[in-house]
C-alpha cells in the first residue's frame, strides 16, 4: 500500500490529497503507513478490534489459498504476531467481537459454509460453536447494542437478502431484510442504524456490477431504506466511525482500486471528499483501537491488472484542529 510502488488511485472525487481541508465541524483525516508489517500477504481477511489490540483472521494467501492464520496488530508495542488458528480456514466471513471472543461467521474456504467460529484471544483456541441457518459468504456483521447483526453475501449462488440476528451468536432469527441485495459492501453502524455502502450486484467479484447505494438498516425497528447515492460504484471497501465520523475507504471501482476516503454525514445523507489513503486498496482487514482505525493486508493491482495482495499496516485518524 506504499504510494511509491502502487499504481495511481482511481479517484471517486477529482483532486484527492493525502490530508483534505474540511468544515468547521469535522476535523481532517490524516492516513499514514505505519513501519509495520503482517508477515504474508493476505486479502479478504477479517478483522476486528478487541482490547488493545486488533486481530487479522483468515483470509486468502497469495495464491488464492483461505488461511487459518490469526494475527494480533498491537499498536502500543507496534507489533505483529501469530495470535493462534482459526478452526476452518475461511475468507470473506463476518468478524465480530462479542464479550472477550471474536466471532467468525461463515465465509468461504472453496465454497461458502455455515459456520459460527469463536475465537479465544486469551488462549489463541477457536471452537465451532455453531452453524448458520444456511452458508454465506462475503457478508459483513456489527455488534448493535446486545445484539450481532449480520447482512449481505451469498450461498454460492443468489444474493441473501435477510438480516440474521444471532444475540448469542449461535440463535438465529430473521430481523428484516436489506433493501439492495450485494456481496462485498462496506458497514459501519452509528446507534441503532447499520449502514452499507456499495457492494457488488452482479458478475465477477472485480470486474462486475457495482452498486453506488448508500442503504441503511435499523435494528431498533427492523426497517431498511436508501438513504444516498455513491458519486461512483464501489465495492470491496471498508468503513470505519472516528469521533462520530463516517469515513469510507479504499474499495475497488470500475477503474481498479482507489485510494479515496469519503466522509458520510447520515444527517444529512451527503458525502463528501476526505482525504486519501497512501495507496490504493480493497479488501483490508480493520479494526479500532482509541482514536485510530488500522488497515491490514488487502489488494492492489500491479501494471497489466494483476491482483496484488499486500502485507502493509496504515493507519487512519482525525487530525486535531485548535
């Protein structure tokens, strides 16, 4: 994800810099690659922040492999290390941290699965603690209140529309459905309201249908609505919430991957231009720890279109104005 060895971002705002100018009520985002790395390079990886620590689960190798690996991104110590295995190697799942585990729900590891993993960060063990209602892959969840919410993916074939809420994350329930079916979308949840921005409608996981929808889901009452408009189709990126701010990242467009960090005010339904990443990227894993959003691994694209998994570590975080 250097800026020096990746190919221009494809820019979903004209004129994109690292730090962007921004009103008065939100502050700049600065984005910088940290002298860290993860040891291999991995893509479709979840990731998930619990404690001081984030942690990278599964994901595809550079041969398009699912991995079982589990890594812990301590940014205190800015360390790296093997934090245990998962018990069935997966990409594409739903990472999300429920008490002191992390839990992995379905993914792919040749086809999509059905299963629940719990992760044990104290003991580095994963346990199949249970099974979906069906396979899904390619989704995304959030931890809502008391309640696990997991939507988007697919079972191999047709899109999944129904929003699964497991509380124990082994009971599941339909709590609704999304209003745009896709795979690969970004989420971030801001009270009781989950919100999905692109994805991918139809075709080849890079070079199909992408969706420009900013849609929302709310927990509260069940209902989903499109609340705004992408200024370009976007898929495989990543969201994050900084200080009551939404920002959109990364993601691959029609043009290849960007760099391009968006920011959503879900007042108002408008984006606008935030800054830029050091280079463009899909695919990352992320999690939050204080004030920074860390981005692990992910995709690029070398001269001549080939898929590039990278090993990088960038950091996101507002800039602090007087």
């Amino acid at each position: 994800m250097t800026a020096t060895s990746l190919p221009a971002a494809a820019p979903l705002f004209p004129s994109a810099t690292s730090t962007a100018s921004a009103p008065s009520s939100t502050a700049p985002v600065r984005a910088q690659l940290e002298p860290w790395t993860v040891p291999a390079p991995r893509y479709r990886t979840m990731g998930t922040a619990l404690g001081d620590s984030v942690f990278l689960l599964g994901g595809l190798d550079v041969s398009g492999v699912s991995s079982s690996d589990v890594y812990r991104v301590q940014p205190s110590t800015g360390s790296v290390t093997l934090a245990g295995r998962l018990a069935t190697p997966t990409h594409g799942a739903a990472a999300v941290t429920l008490g002191q585990q992390v839990l992995v729900f379905g993914g792919a590891d040749v086809s999509p699965d059905n299963l629940v993993q719990a992760f044990d960060p104290a003991t580095g063990t994963t346990t199949v603690i249970g099974h979906m209602p069906g396979p899904r892959a390619d989704l995304v969840g959030a931890a809502v209140g008391n309640e696990v919410v997991l939507l988007a993916g697919f079972n191999g074939s047709p899109f999944l529309s129904n929003v699964w809420t497991p509380p124990d994350g082994k009971s599941f329930s339909v709590a609704g459905q999304i209003a745009t079916v896709e795979r690969y979308p970004a989420i971030a949840s801001v009270g009781s309201k989950i919100y999905l921005f692109g994805g991918l409608v139809a075709g080849g996981e890079y070079n199909g249908t992408f969706s420009t929808t900013v849609q929302s889901f709310d927990v509260a009452t069940r209902q989903a609505h499109v609340v705004a408009q992408l200024p370009a189709p976007l898929a495989h990126a990543r969201a994050a919430v900084l200080d009551g701010q939404v920002l959109v990242f990364g993601g691959w467009t029609p043009a290849g991957p960007t760099s391009a960090i968006l920011r959503f005010d879900p007042t108002t339904g408008t984006l606008s231009q935030a800054g830029t990443l050091p280079g463009p990227v899909a695919d990352e894993a992320i999690g939050t720890v204080g004030n920074a959003v860390y981005l692990a691994s992910g995709l690029a694209s070398s001269t001549g279109g080939t898929l590039r998994p990278l090993v990088q570590v960038a950091t996101l975080s507002l800039v602090s104005t007087p």
